[in-house]
C-alpha cells in the first residue's frame, strides 16, 4: 500500500523531486505519544494512538522497532547480565558473547503495526560495527580494546555487522521499507575514535553492511550524532543513501555539508532538542533557519538532530515545531541558498 508520505519519503531518499520536503523522527517515547495524546499518566499507547498523534505531527518517516521483553529494542542491550535470562532467547552465535536477543525471536508486531496502521515510510534501526560496542561495553572499555587488542576490536564489529544484516532481514520481511545504521562515531567536539583507527577497525566491516543493506533493496540511512566531518567522505564511500543527524552545533548542518556531499547524499535532522526549551518566538526562528540552510536540491527531511523526542518535551514547542516545519514545507520552502 502505497501513500503520499511513503511515496514523499521514497523520492527524497533518493534526492528525487517529491511534491514537498519530508519530516520524521527516529524515535517517539511514549510518554510524549501518551501527552498529546491527552491520555491520562499510564494508559498505555496503541499503535493507532501514536498513528493519530504522528499524523498531526505531519509525520511522513518514522523508524519501528521490534519489542523484547516487552520493550522497544531500540538498542541491541550488549551483555545483559540478568539473572534467570532463557538462553533460547540469545543469538546462537553472538548471545552467549555478547548477550544479544535471537532476531528470530523478537516480537516483530510492533513493525508490522507501524506499516498497516499509518500511512508513513517506516524505517527500522540496526547496530553498526561500533556504536552499540561501545555504549554496550562501555566507552572507556571498549576504546582501550581498540587501542590495545585491535584484532579482538574488529572481530567484534565484525559479529555486530553480521547481527545487523540479520536484523534488517527480518525488519524489510516485517513491513519496514528503509534501513537505518545507528552507529555513533562522534560528539559535538568531533570523533570519538581517531579517524585513522576507525577506518583501519572498522570502516570495512560498515562497507560490508552498507553493501549488504543495499543488496536487500532498501534505502540505507546513517545516524550519528556530533561532528562526522573527519569521516564525511569515508560514510559516502560506503554508499549510504542518507546522513541523519546533521547538527547545528556541531557544525555539520546541512549547509556545510552539501558542497562536500556533491548532491549525491539525502541530508537528515539539524534541529538541536534545545530549541524546544526557548520561546515559541525563538523555536520558530531556529525552525526557518534550518529551512533556510536545507540544501537547495530535493534532498532533505526535516527532524531533529538526535532523532528522538522524549517525554520531557514541552507539548506545546513539540507542536509548534512541526506545524511550522510543515507549513513552509507545504509552501514550497524557504527560500535556499544555491
């Protein structure tokens, strides 16, 4: 089933001409889903709620996550140590390593009910070779592995490349139409590993994810926050169709950006979760900004540069955001420098 956000989103991936510019969020929680909803504090949120709320939003991407353990597995939870854990729920290769949930057996429903139950483009979330290492493991821990155990480093980024393609197997079979790599490379003071060892460790194995994403015929998105400039022309080497993140203060909006990317590469997010904490005055402002510096190419979603918001949002700078976003989408746009 096809519609307008779906077919929207689809062109803009492919920096193709749609009839206005895009928005969306990777991720929603549901106490801001449960807020504007006007839902009282508990009552848990079906997916045709959070269709509603997003579609007033003027929502056309959203990113669906399978649940385990009742939960949204937005992140891989590396090494859980819980007790009493059922060994039949691991990966059999990497579950007694790393402690990663089976795919297989997932609770897939969450995707499928983003897929028949809004009109939007749903994209589902996958590790990369480093950033779900590194927060599962620990920073420090992991960094000093890099340094000190290259070989182990890399096998492992390795395993997490193979978990991912698993991942988007089951994510494309259950309804989701593009691929997002999670990965984290970088802070807004830059990378957090040094260019030179991030390309040695671990560049090969995301080249081999990116190609083997886009084997499975779907669009393949990047996320990471902070600085990624180091590695801007590594992370277009690998073939991704999109960059999200793209923020302000780490100087990489998409303004900075699009000479360097040579039009070749759809440019996601800018919108720093601070603008939700100042005036309704300034939000608008910073929203017209972001418009103002998109690229001048039919190539851009708007969104945040975290690409989540959460429960501590204000309802009202949340509307107000997307309501203006929307309104100078569907006029066409700001005007753009060329």
């Amino acid at each position: 089933m096809t519609s307008p956000q779906r077919d929207r989103v689809a062109a803009t991936l492919a920096c193709k001409r749609a009839d206005q510019l895009p928005l969306g969020e990777l991720y929603v929680e549901d106490g801001l889903v449960a807020a504007l909803a006007g839902q009282p504090p508990g009552q848990p949120v079906t997916p045709a709620t959070r269709a509603k709320v997003l579609e007033a939003l003027h929502f056309d991407a959203i990113a669906a996550y399978p649940s385990w353990r009742g939960h949204p597995l937005l992140g891989v939870h590396l090494a859980d140590p819980s007790p009493g854990r059922d060994a039949g729920t691991l990966h059999p290769h990497t579950g007694t390593e790393l402690g990663l949930p089976d795919p297989a057996r997932l609770d897939w429903s969450p995707v499928r009910a983003a897929r028949a139950t809004s009109p939007f483009y749903v994209l589902a979330m996958l590790p990369g070779p480093f950033g779900e290492l590194a927060y599962g493991l620990g920073m420090e821990r992991f960094l000093l592995l890099c340094w000190r155990e290259p070989a182990e480093a890399q096998r492992l980024g390795d395993a997490m490349v193979d978990y991912g393609l698993e991942l988007a197997r089951l994510a494309l079979a259950n309804g989701a139409q593009g691929l997002v790599v999670g990965e984290d490379i970088a802070w807004e003071g830059g990378l957090l590993l040094r260019a030179s060892l991030y390309r040695s460790l671990f560049l090969p194995a995301l080249e081999r994810e990116v190609s083997g994403l886009r084997a499975l015929g779907a669009p393949v998105v990047f996320h990471s926050d902070g600085d990624v400039r180091a590695l801007l022309d590594d992370l277009v080497g690998t073939g991704i169709d999109a960059l999200h993140g793209c923020a302000t203060a780490s100087e990489v909006a998409p303004s900075s950006l699009a000479a360097r990317t040579k039009r070749r590469l759809c440019l996601w997010g800018s919108l720093d979760l601070a603008a939700f904490a100042v005036s309704e005055e300034v939000l608008t402002a910073r929203v017209d900004e972001v418009f103002s510096a998109a690229p001048a190419w039919p190539g851009y979603i708007f969104g945040t540069s975290a690409g989540i918001l959460d429960a501590s949002l204000s309802v009202t700078a949340v509307r107000t955001a997307f309501d203006r976003a929307h309104a100078i989408s569907a006029a066409g746009g700001l005007t753009r420098p060329q």
